[in-house]
C-alpha cells in the first residue's frame, strides 16, 4: 500500500504530470526551471504561482526562479539529492510499499523514548544504519525511536536545528525511501517512531522565503535567530498551513507516530488561537482513529496545553519535556550550581514535587532569569511529563559534550537510572545510554560560508565565557570547534562497548529495569489516575507515592549519608531495590540506595 499527504505546496503527481505550485507573494514573476526547460508559472492570486507539466515524472530535478534573477528549491521540497542549495527532486510518495497496514500505534503510556541523532548513532550515520539497530532497541525494551530533526540543513553535518526545507528528509542520512522503510521496519517490530521538527526558526544559511514571501517574517516578533515567523500576521492562514501540512505529512505520508515540537514557547503568535493550539486541534481533527502523539518542549511550563478530558486523553498536546527534573537530577547528582542550575538550589526538594507533581516551578521566580516560569501541574496525570537523565540539549550544549556518565559516580547515576525508569512518567533515553556510553555529544555544523563558520565558532566561545572554568581566553581554546568535522566524528557512538565491563552490566540493568516497567509499573499507571503526594521523612530523602485506580506506587530513595528507615504498609510489595537491605521488611536504606514499591490495595 502506498501512503502520500495532499498540500497546496510543491510538487504533486498528477495523471500523466506534475502540478508544481509557489507561494511568493513578493515576487514579480515566477520561472520553473525542470531539467532543461524554461516556462513561466501562471500567478494565481493571494500570491500563488502554479503550473501542470504534462509528462513529468518521479526523479525529475527542478528549481524555480524568482523575478529572472534568483534560483531557488522547493520550499516544500520532498527531497534535496545535492544539498539545500541543489535543485529539488519530484517524488512519488505513493511509490513505497508499506506493510504496516494494521499499525496503529500504542497506548502513550508504553512509551520509552530513545532520542537518537541519526548521523552519530550508527557507524553509517544513516536511515539504513538506524534500522540495522532496530532488534536492539526492541530488546532493550524502547517502545518508541525519537529522531533528531531530518528536515534538510545545510552540508552534510548538524545537529537538525537549522534546517530550511521542511519536507525534505536530510540528503547525508539517505533517500526518502530509507527513512520509510526506518518507520515500516520499527512498526513491524511493535516500535512507534516519533520525529522532532523546529517551527520556532529557519536555519542561517539557505532559507530564501524573506525574498520571495517577505510576509512569512514578522519585525513585530524579534526571536534568537531574528525576525519571528508570522503566525499571526496578515498571511498568516499560508504560513500555518505550511506548517500544520508539514506536521500532517510527516504523520501520514511517513507514517510517523508523534512529533515532538521544538522550543514552543519561542513561538510568538498574539492571534486569538495561538498557533500551538491550532496545530494540535487539526492534526486530532484529521487523524482521529490513529494514535498521534504530541509532545511539547516549553521552558515556559504552560500547562494550559497538556490539560485532559474527563477520561484523562489529552485535549491538544500529550505531554511535555519536563527540564525541571532533569536539572533537579543533574545538581543532585553532580552538584553542578551554574547557569540555570542555580535555580535547583534544594534539588532533594525539586526533585520530590517533580516527579509528584510535574513541574519545579509552578508560578514561582526563577532565580537564573528573574521572572516567573510555570503554572499548576499537580493535577495532570504522570504521564505528561517526559522525563530523562540527560538528552541532546543537556549533553551537547555543554562544552565538552560530557555525558550525565562521566559526571557522576556510578552508585548514585544507578539509583537516578532507576528513578528515571521506574516512575510512572514517560522515560526519555538518550542514545546509548542504556550503556552509559563513554563517548561524547558535541555541537556541530557544517556551513560553507567561511563568514558564518567564523560566527559560529566565535559564538560558541562567547556562551561559556561567562563560567567560571572559561573566564580566559585560553581556557576557551579548548571547547571543540563545532565547525571541525572531528567533532562530528568523536560524538559517533562506540556499538563495541556494550560487551566490554562495566557497560555490558549496565546495558543488562537497563534491560530488567524496562522489563519490570512493561510488566508492572506499565499495567498500573494506564488506569486512572487519583493523584500523588510527597514527603521528605529526612531533608535528604524523599517517600513519593502515585495513586491510580489499578494500584499504588511508590519511590522512596536516601540520597545523604546516613541511613534512613521508611514506614513499610503490609500492602507495600518491593519491585525492585537497590541491594537486599533495601527491598527487607526494614526498609532501611543506606547511602544512595532506593526501592520501589507496589500497593494493590
């Protein structure tokens, strides 16, 4: 069966052609350029340029030239074989045979998220190289493959973030093809894939919308990376559908089964419907039989968008990146003070209201920026907050790319590992740290503008120089450059660890620890939930209880030095525990040790 998402954009097979449509409302005339001929697109009013070739097919190479002087690709460009700057390629979406037919996805509340950058994950950096490693990922227990953005960027090199071409899978990573046959191989093997796409920003480099479609920009809404995207300005229904078509056809056409959307709360929109709303209610709106699910990443804490129904199904978005618990885990862990660590000062006690009731900050100021951040998430069910030890932002936004694994001691990593797994909140692991992976995630690109590679790796010193470890100059030396293909090369993953100590006994834990999450901890937390409560019986420990229709659990864990005894209900049967002291009738646990526990009562 063949699969392809209907738009207004690009190019769309037709019988016997091609209709390629613009929107380029700044543009005086309007060129296709296909193979080796020329012809004018017919302007179409509201600034829509089109024109049907008769006799084109899948693999012809186009571009489009605006006011005969710039050639530019498809803005919704289905494949870029020779980079962004590169002609764009017709594609019949149709052509690929699926064999998932009777995919529907699964219940939110199986996932285990494996967020994985496709060009360091593999050996091979590609679609192809990610499905070899599909067994593995089943094995260990993920439900669910988290892909960095693959919207084409420029070179052959990126974290995904600057991606210009929307529709086009990155050229370095494969063909389109390869990555359906990434999504068909982990349907056929019960795992969902989930893509994590940028609408907040374009790339600096090989975005040409302002000439041609100055009404996309706004001046009204100034973000990091410059004029905002104007979601509410006078063409405001052609930039969301832009949008909103290219979240549709990545669910549909790739059967992908969530998106994670990038830094939400850098979307400026002062529209009566801001457009995170909008989006959410049209993609539910057009795929209501499938399980779409849409997961946020907001430093602003807004719970407005993951509120439920009275059956606790998300009314708009699924669940959020929770960064509170993971900087709660860090400086407890690490003790880590700097940046927006300053912020968890008591990380016992943010931790605890993390994991019972979503959110750190709730309303409260924050002392890194100054203003308050959050509103009251104690309400929302576990399963809205995404929580994890450490992803792409939290490794490679350091300026060595170290690991959560290389910061902390292995005792105290292996009871956050199990608080990570074993709550009922969705665990987020990033790749390869089911074996705690020794080596490093580091910021790269890959621009050809010498003058933009200089301004990166300029910025690049500028952000750290404000820590005290990179006060002077030569102390920034050091930081990897992140235009050095080197530092590309030195974030791959190194598969051979997981048979050599101690990683091959890590990746093992992991495994039981998703075992006895599928088997147990899964059951319970997709019943109703009744709500949790905390409590700290010493200033360095914590006793968290999750009530749910099916059951009661509960997290206790001693993060001081001294010995702690917890209060034992004959209902309480030990899950898992850090050693046999931890999981006997005592419950006394010593330093860093944990249990969790289930009440079917």
């Amino acid at each position: 069966m063949g699969r392809a998402h209907r738009m207004p954009f690009g190019a769309e097979i037709t019988d016997g052609g091609v209709r390629f449509s613009l929107w380029a409302p700044s543009a005086g005339t309007v060129t296709l350029h296909l193979g080796d001929h020329e012809r004018p697109m017919t302007p179409e009013g509201d600034g829509w340029h089109r024109l049907t070739c008769r006799g084109a097919a899948a693999g012809a190479l186009y571009r489009f030239r605006i006011d005969d002087e710039l050639q530019i690709p498809d803005p919704a460009s289905r494949f870029q074989p020779s980079d962004v700057e590169g002609p764009s390629m017709v594609v019949n979406p149709e052509a690929f045979a699926w064999s998932d037919g009777d995919w529907n996805g699964r219940p939110w509340e199986e996932t285990v998220l494996y967020e994985a950058h496709v060009g360091t994950a593999t050996p091979e950096g590609t679609f192809a190289g990610l499905t070899g490693k599909l067994d593995h990922l089943r094995d260990l227990g993920v439900t669910a493959l988290e892909l960095l953005p693959i919207a084409d960027f420029p070179g052959d090199r990126g974290w995904g973030y600057d991606g210009v071409l929307h529709y086009a899978p990155d050229h370095a990573y494969g063909s389109p093809d390869d990555l359906k046959t990434l999504v068909n191989e982990a349907h056929r093997r019960g795992i969902m894939v989930f893509l994590d796409v940028v609408y907040n920003h374009f790339g600096p480099s090989g975005n040409y919308l302002p000439v041609y479609a100055e009404s996309f920009f706004t001046q009204r809404h100034q973000t990091l990376w410059g004029a905002g995207i104007a979601y509410d300005g006078d063409a405001a229904h052609v930039v969301r559908d832009y949008f909103i078509h290219n979240a549709l056809y990545w669910l549909e056409e790739y059967h992908f089964d969530g998106l994670r959307f990038d830094a939400v709360h850098a979307i400026a929109d002062d529209s009566s419907t801001h457009f995170i709303a909008d989006l959410a209610e049209r993609i539910r709106t057009s795929l209501p039989e499938r399980r779409i699910h849409l997961v946020l990443e907001n430093n602003a804490n807004q719970v407005r968008w993951l509120e439920r129904d009275d059956s606790q199904s998300p009314l708009l978005h699924t669940a959020q990146w929770n960064d509170d618990i993971h900087h709660a885990w860090h400086r407890l862990l690490t003790g880590e003070d700097e940046g927006y660590y300053a912020d968890y000062e008591e990380p016992v006690r943010h931790l605890g209201r993390c994991l019972a009731e979503g959110f750190a900050y709730q309303g409260e100021v924050s002392k890194h920026d100054g203003v308050p951040r959050g509103e009251p998430s104690a309400h929302l069910p576990p399963s809205a907050f995404v929580a994890f030890l450490q992803n792409h932002d939290q490794v490679g936004n350091r300026a060595f790319g170290e690991r959560i694994g290389a910061l902390a001691e292995p005792a105290k990593l292996a009871l956050a590992r199990a608080g990570l797994l074993l709550s009922p909140q969705i665990p987020l692991l990033f790749m390869g740290e089911e074996w705690n992976a020794s080596t490093p995630f580091q910021y790269f690109v890959d621009f050809a503008d010498p003058d933009l590679s200089k301004a990166v790796r300029e910025g690049r010193r500028r952000e750290f120089a404000g820590f005290g470890a990179f006060r002077d100059d030569a102390a920034q030396d050091t930081i990897p450059d992140p235009t050095s293909e080197q530092t590309f090369t030195q974030s791959r993953l190194d598969w051979s660890e997981i048979e050599q100590p101690p990683h091959r006994e890590i990746l093992a834990e992991t495994r039981e620890m998703l075992r006895i999450r599928r088997e147990t901890i899964t059951p319970v937390a997709a019943s109703m939930f009744q709500g949790a409560s905390w409590k700290r019986p010493m200033p360095e420990a914590i006793d968290v209880h999750w009530r749910f229709a099916a059951g009661k659990l509960r997290f206790i864990a001693n993060f001081g030095q001294d010995e702690v005894r917890f209060p034992r209900s004959p209902d309480d049967t030990v899950i898992w525990a850090s050693n046999d002291k931890a999981a006997s009738d005592e419950m006394n646990l010593g330093a860093w040790t944990g249990a969790m526990l289930l009440s079917r009562s």
